[in-house]
C-alpha cells in the first residue's frame, strides 16, 4: 500500500512527523487489523488539504497513521482528523464484529488533542536536512519503556554505534529528554558525559522512559529533537487494563546522525520487554516485516517494525519495509527460542511480571475473591 504525495513543496522551512496509532478492533482477536479499517483510515486521510502526505500501515492489531505536515506538534486539527479515522474505524469494527472495537478510544468525545484519550503519539517538528531518513518504528504487546534500551544503544553506545567513535559529527554524543511516568516529571541528561546516571533511571523501564533525544552541538540545530517515542499508559488513563500500550518511535539518521544501519542493529539482540499475553508477561522483541505482523503465539510474542522513508518536501514518498531482510532471521530465530523458554515457566515469573506490575491487569480481580480468607501470623 503506497502513500499518496498530495501537495510536493519546492521549499519548506520545516515539518512535522507525526505518527498516531490506537488499537480500534482487532482480526481475528489481538492478532492482527482487518483490511477493511486499513481502507476506512486511507480513505479518511485521502485528499485532506492539512497534509502534506500520510502512510496508512499496521503494527499487530494497531492501525497506524504515518503524516507530515506544517502544524507543529499538537495541532488540534491533524489529532482531530486522527481521532475521527479511528472513530470511523471503530464503527466499521462494530459492524464487521471485530474483537475489541475501540478498545484505544477512552473517551468519547474529541477535546482538542488525542493526548490523554487512548491513542500513541510520538511527534517531532523539525527544519529538514538536505537529505531527509528517518525510520518509524512501531511496536505491539509491549509498553513505552520497550524503546529504552534500542534508543539508548543507538545514541550513546559506542558498541552499537561505531559513529560515536569514528564520526567527527556526532562524537560529542546526545542529550536524552527522560520523563518518570509515574510521577509526571522530567529531567535532562547528556551521554556520554552522564550515561551511568542515564542507566540508573531507563533500566526501570516500567518507570521511566525516554521521550525525545536531541543533538548537544554541531551540524544540527540543538533545539530540534531527533528521536521521538511516544510514553501514554493506557492504565494511567483509564485506571484499569484495557490493552498494552504499544508504543511508536520515529528516530532520524545519517549526516551527522547515527547511519540507518545502527538505528537498526540494536534490534539484532531480541531484548526482553514486558506486555505480551494480556499485558502480564516478558518476552523477547521481534523485529518483523509488516506482512508477518500477525500476532499469534501466545498473542504475541512483542513485534517490532521499521518502515523507512526519505522525506522530500514533506513528502514521504515510498516505504522500505526495514526488516524484511534476511539478515535479521537469526535474530527472530532466537527470539522463537527465548519465547519457548520463557513460556515453559507457566504462571510463575519471571515469565509472569512482578505483583507491582500486575496492579493494573486482571490479576486483582482474582486476588479479590479470597483476599479476606488470609490469616494473621502475629
């Protein structure tokens, strides 16, 4: 599925990516989205005078919407037009019987921004190099924290990015934006310079999260992220589980930039993350092409996808589909092993989370039942 250039520019000063996904009904269960709300979200998006241009995709059961465009991050009118894709697809959803229809859409009634309503948003404005990739990656059966590690590894570690080392244009290395998402705080820190107190925090991945990433000094402007990760909690909103999060990243390269090649390879490790079978256990990530997206074993195991694009005059014009390569078999190898091993454990963690974690799945439903029938040992 090609995205449609609408309105190519011969100059534009600078542009907005924004990917904004929810899961609105899934096919057949939590595996996969019906063709049929692909076309509704093409449809509501054609033609529409607010975008530069739009790819219509999908992660797992999530539709995903791919635009650029001129109006900055939070604009009222392209979250407007998001929130009414996803209604409408949540309507054909209803109609064809699909499992979960609108299980992303807490709300019903759009308020000037899909932020707080259900939806995944990572967004970032920026002045377009001469040269424009960047990837979007997108992720099922897992939560915000799942980008921790591979962004890290990208940005500040050497072993993964020979660049930091070798390449005059980035060997100062970045600034990491990190928000406690529990406490609704942020703080700033710079690699390589802070990376131990980095680790400190985005090794409790469940905690905090790193939301943007910027360049210290140098080709690029400093104000202008370069990595962006979208961090909203469906249980934080809703106050109980109603799904996993299934976070997005849109992450720049080359020219002063990581190249493509290590913005990928943190993905040739299938880390473990926590999400999978009703958002309850750890499994290893995936990386997968997005015809293979379907998740099956065990609702899962966590999938991630990078579709690639050239951004030209705002214009995304065609997507690589990154991981449909044979050079990451190996890892999706491992990735089916590491699922085995984790699944002979049962009900028991470490494949299951942490009673912390599980606060907010279905696990204190059970736990109500007999909670009166403990005893005192004092």
């Amino acid at each position: 599925m090609q995205p449609l250039i609408l309105f190519p520019r011969d100059i534009m000063s600078k542009v907005t990516v924004s990917i904004i996904k929810a899961d609105v009904g899934g096919f057949p269960g939590h595996s996969t989205v019906h063709p049929e709300l692909m076309k509704v979200a093409e449809d509501n998006l054609k033609g529409k005078d607010i975008l530069t241009d739009y790819h219509v995709t999908h992660c797992g059961d999530d539709l995903e919407l791919i635009m650029t465009h001129e109006e900055g991050e939070d604009s009222e009118e392209v979250h407007a037009l998001a929130w009414d894709t996803f209604k409408e697809a949540t309507d054909k959803a209803e109609k064809l019987g699909l499992y979960g229809a609108g299980q992303d859409l807490l709300s019903d009634a759009f308020s000037g921004n899909v932020r707080g309503m259900g939806p995944g948003i990572a967004e970032m404005e920026f002045t377009p190099r001469k040269a424009e990739p960047f990837v979007a990656f997108l992720m099922d059966k897992t939560e915000p924290g799942a980008f921790n590690l591979p962004i890290f590894k990208i940005f500040a570690d050497p072993f993964n990015t020979a660049g930091l080392v070798i390449d005059p244009s980035i060997h100062q290395g970045f600034r990491f934006e990190i928000w406690d998402i529990k406490e609704s705080k942020r703080i700033f820190m710079d690699s390589p310079e802070e990376m131990y107190d980095i680790l400190a925090l985005i090794g409790a991945k469940s905690r905090f999260v790193i939301k943007r990433v910027y360049p210290k000094e140098g080709k690029l402007p400093g104000d202008e992220p370069v990595a962006a990760v979208s961090t909203e909690k469906l249980y934080q909103i809703a106050g109980e589980y109603v799904g996993k999060d299934d976070p997005v990243a849109i992450v720049r390269s080359q020219s002063g930039l990581p190249a493509l090649g290590e913005v990928l390879e943190p993905f040739a490790h299938p880390f473990l993350v926590s999400g999978w079978m009703r958002g309850s256990h750890n499994g290893p990530m995936m990386p997968v092409s997005i015809k293979n997206s379907v998740c099956t074993r065990f609702d899962g195991p966590p999938r991630v996808n990078a579709l690639g694009f050239q951004l030209k005059n705002g214009s995304l014009g065609d997507a690589a589909d990154l991981f449909d390569d044979p050079a990451f078999d190996p890892v999706r190898e491992e990735s089916a092993k590491i699922a085995d091993y984790m699944r002979r454990h049962g009900p028991f963690e470490p494949h299951r989370l942490p009673m912390e974690d599980m606060e907010y799945t279905t696990l204190p439903g059970v736990m109500k039942e007999f909670e009166d029938r403990f005893e005192s040992l004092k």
